[in-house]
C-alpha cells in the first residue's frame, strides 16, 4: 500500500513537472535563443519569488544580449514570450506593423462580463471592440475640457499646496505617494464627476484605501495574472474577477450618484460628465457602459499620474540644481503672487516638460508591455541571418525599463539629467523607439494630454511655492519595491517641504 503511494506520488510530481516543462524549447525549435528558464518561475524568477522587481529580470536577460539577438524566447511562468530586444522592431510594433499587433495582453486577464468596470476600458478590449470604445472615449478629451478642468486643477493646487504647509508644522516627513493621490483623486472627482473628493481634509472619501485594494493587495488580480502565465489559453469563463467587490460597490455607487445629481440639475457645462451624460444618448449606452467610461479616467489616470508625481518630486529633491532651474522657469512664467501660469504656458514649458520626462524614463509607470500578434507578421531582426515568421497568437513583450535604462541611449542612465529631453530630444527617443513612458502609437495611453497637465501642475505647484529636500527615511538609489505590481519607490517617498 505504502509503495503505491510513493508511485502516485512519485507519477504526479512527474505529471506536473511535465506540464510546467511542456512549453520550453518552443522558441528553439524556431531557432531562436531561449535564456535559462525554471519550471514554473520561468524566464522571470522574481513574478513567484520577489526579491526583486520581476522588470528587473527582464531588464537583465535585456543587458545580457541586446548587442547579440535582436529577440529571445521567454517564459512568463509556462506561457511563451518573445521579449524584444532591437528598439526598431519595438517601433514596428508599436507604430509602423500596428496592425499585426493591435491587441494587449491584458485582455488575455479579464472577462469583461464578470468585471463590467472595465468592459469599455479600451486598455482591455480586442480588435473592432476597441476601435469603437476608443472612438467614443476619445472626444471626452478635447482641448477645451482639458482647458476648463485646469481651473479647477489650480484651485486643488492651492489645496495641495495648503495641505502641505499644515501638515510641515509638525515637522515629520511626508509621503510623496500619498500627495500624488490625494491630489489626483481631488482632481479626477472634481473635474471628471462634479463630486469633492475631500482629499486634503480629516474626513476624505476612502480612495486611498480602496486604491490600494486594487492596485496593492489584488488576490484576484495576482490569480489572473498567475492563470494568465500558467493557462494562456485559458477559457474566458474560467477567468477569475479581478476587481475587488468592496471596489466595485465604492466607485460604482459614487459614479451612479454623481449622475443623479447631474441629470436632475442638469446644468449646461462644458466638462466631462456633462458629455458622458449626452454621450450615453448619442451612442445609445447601457448606465453599466456609461459607468465603465466613466471610471477608465480612474483606472487609468489615479496610480500612474500620483506616481508619477511623486517620483518626480523625488528626483528634483536629490537634484537640487535641477530643481532651481525649473523654480526660475516656473518663476518667470508667472508672477510671484500666482501659483501657476495661465494653461498655455504651462503645457508648453520646455524644462518642466524635461523634467516630466526624464522622471518617466527612470522611472517608467509601465516597466514592460505585452502584445499579441494578430495577423502574421515577419520581423527582420538586424542582428540575425534570417527572418522570424510571427503567428497570430504570438505574444512579444516590450522590456521598457530596460530600454530606459541602457546606457547606449542614455549615457549615466541612473543620473537625473533633464537637459535629454531638450531641444527635440522627446521626439528624437520616440522615433528611436526607447522612450515609452506613455506608450507608443495607436494604442498610447488615451488620456495622454489630461494625465500630462495635471501632473505639470502639481509639480509646478509644489516647487513654486516649496524647496523640496529627501527625507532621511527615503532609501537611497533606484530601487523597485518587488511587491507592488506598477513600478514604485521601495520603502516609499518620503519628502520634506520648506516654504521658499
């Protein structure tokens, strides 16, 4: 009886051995270069056992061969990935071959009908569901909304800004993190749902805690991703709910009751809700469609916009000389008693912009991306004797941090240097396909030109009025914090402010 058991024990062990092995070698029969890969860590150890940001492995196996592949074959645990390593095929993929690669990975993830949040979210969507969530999301962000929620972004500056002055007085270092989101989700509330956030008060809305559910602590979230690498043709039915209930019942019931109220005073104005609302007539939406778009300025704008400032803000504190020189462009575009310049000016500052982006770049909201080819497509690596036939239902993914950290392209990667990004350098790095910090083409981030103003306006906001110093409690370096999926600062930001 005992040795039966050890048999079974022994031919199960074996049977699942097999499974996690079953994929490796897939890229080498199509004679290309597989890296070491370990049954069920696969190619990127650190996604089951983090010691380190899982984008770090891939900006390793990145170094180690970009001057001798222009592809390798990885393992997201057992699911085959073609990781990019040539900036010009990065670029096809993006811009030039779209079409062959027109759909995320992401959508491998969510069933749609468990997780309706997201259902027109088009970072999630498919082919022609895409196009057309897209193509009625999209003119929500014109220029002149844009143009009329930056009055109110320089009202909740002034509420940031106040903020931080009541909380300096008890002299305890503040989190940069936090400042971001606080800020960002006053903002979003207000100029996207006409409600008050009540971010900067003792008794804001619970954003943070349930943001945190969602982006930090997402059991749901981490199966799906683990399904994703283990099952990549895993049944939609059978894919888990991602999004937290107590996250669903939050923002759902706020968004269904800031468009209550709006359709009973129905006041005439030129902002985002009001056209959702005429939206929802135009394209004869669902209240749960009208609720999903809604809600893609959260998902997409609350995590990556208050990182990005903090991060931000991070860097100009341990780069005092840089952040003098964009007080004295902030200085000159305004006037000493005015917290910000007109929107015109502040979109086009040139050093702000630098700053902006030379954050993104080292610290990258996205450290990766992962697309799925969907027509055959033919790459022409220049580092290989022959060309590679790509599949529909190929994946490839893009190592974004390590291109943004490649000192070929940029020399002195770990240093804060703005002056890149000057004089047509933003433009130069996107054609070159090594900058990524918001994406690339088609399928570039949505709210690209909100996400950019309200983060300059933060920035500007803060370091007209405070010279920002690290606090102690900062660890130094760059260093990714392995248990939080969007790239972040391990150990926090932690930030000290001295009114100027």
């Amino acid at each position: 009886m005992f040795q039966w058991l050890v048999l079974t024990l022994i031919g199960l062990i074996s049977l699942v051995y097999i499974f996690l092995v079953w994929n490796f070698g897939h890229w080498r029969r199509r004679g290309i270069r597989e890296p070491k890969a370990l049954p069920l860590l696969g190619s990127f150890p650190n996604i089951v056992w983090p010691r380190q940001h899982f984008t770090n492995d891939m900006r390793d196996i990145y170094m180690k061969y970009r001057e001798t592949d222009s592809y390798v074959g990885t393992f997201l645990l057992r699911t085959p990935k073609l990781l990019l390593l040539e900036p010009k095929l990065i670029n096809e993929v993006f811009v030039s071959a779209f079409r062959h690669f027109e759909n995320n990975d992401a959508s491998r993830m969510i069933d749609t009908r468990k997780d309706k949040l997201v259902a027109c979210n088009p970072f999630v969507l498919d082919g022609d569901e895409w196009r057309r969530q897209r193509g009625i999301f999209s003119p929500l962000l014109t220029s002149g909304r844009i143009r009329n929620a930056y009055c109110n972004m320089q009202r909740i500056c002034g509420k940031l800004c106040d903020y931080i002055e009541r909380m300096s007085s008890s002299n305890q270092p503040q989190n940069g993190m936090d400042l971001g989101l606080r800020f960002t989700s006053d903002n979003l509330f207000d100029c996207v749902l006409g409600i008050e956030a009540r971010s900067f008060t003792e008794t804001p809305l619970p954003v943070a805690k349930h943001n945190k559910e969602m982006s930090e602590d997402n059991r749901g979230l981490a199966l799906a991703g683990a399904l994703n690498g283990l099952f990549p043709q895993l049944p939609r039915w059978l894919r888990p709910k991602v999004i937290p209930k107590s996250y669903d019942q939050f923002f759902g019931q706020l968004v269904h009751e800031a468009f209550r109220l709006r359709r009973e005073q129905r006041q005439e104005r030129n902002d985002f809700i009001n056209h959702l609302l005429d939206m929802q007539q135009e394209h004869q939406l669902s209240e749960s469609q009208l609720l999903s778009h809604a809600m893609t300025f959260m998902f997409d704008g609350l995590d990556t916009t208050s990182s990005t400032i903090a991060h931000c803000l991070l860097l100009l504190a341990r780069n005092p000389d840089c952040q003098q020189q964009l007080w004295q462009e902030l200085d000159q575009a305004s006037s000493r008693d005015q917290l910000l310049p007109d929107f015109d000016v502040l979109s086009e500052l040139p050093y702000l912009g630098a700053c902006l982006n030379e954050s993104l770049r080292i610290y990258p909201a996205g450290g990766w991306a992962s697309k799925t080819c969907t027509s055959p497509y033919t790459f022409h690596g220049s580092l290989h004797s022959k060309a590679l036939q790509m599949y529909p239902g190929d994946n490839v993914m893009i190592p974004i941090y390590g291109l943004h950290h490649d000192p070929n392209f940029y020399p002195e990667p770990q240093v804060f240097k703005p002056e890149r990004f000057l004089n047509g350098g933003l433009k130069r790095y996107q054609q070159m396909g090594v900058f990524l910090g918001f994406g690339n083409g088609p399928r570039q981030c949505v709210g690209i030109r909100l996400g950019l103003i309200q983060t300059k306006a933060a920035i500007a906001a803060i370091v007209k009025r405070y010279e920002v110093h690290v606090n102690g409690r900062t660890l130094e370096g760059i260093q990714l914090d392995p248990f939080i999926f969007v790239g972040a600062h391990k150990g926090g930001i932690w930030l000290d402010f001295k009114r100027r």
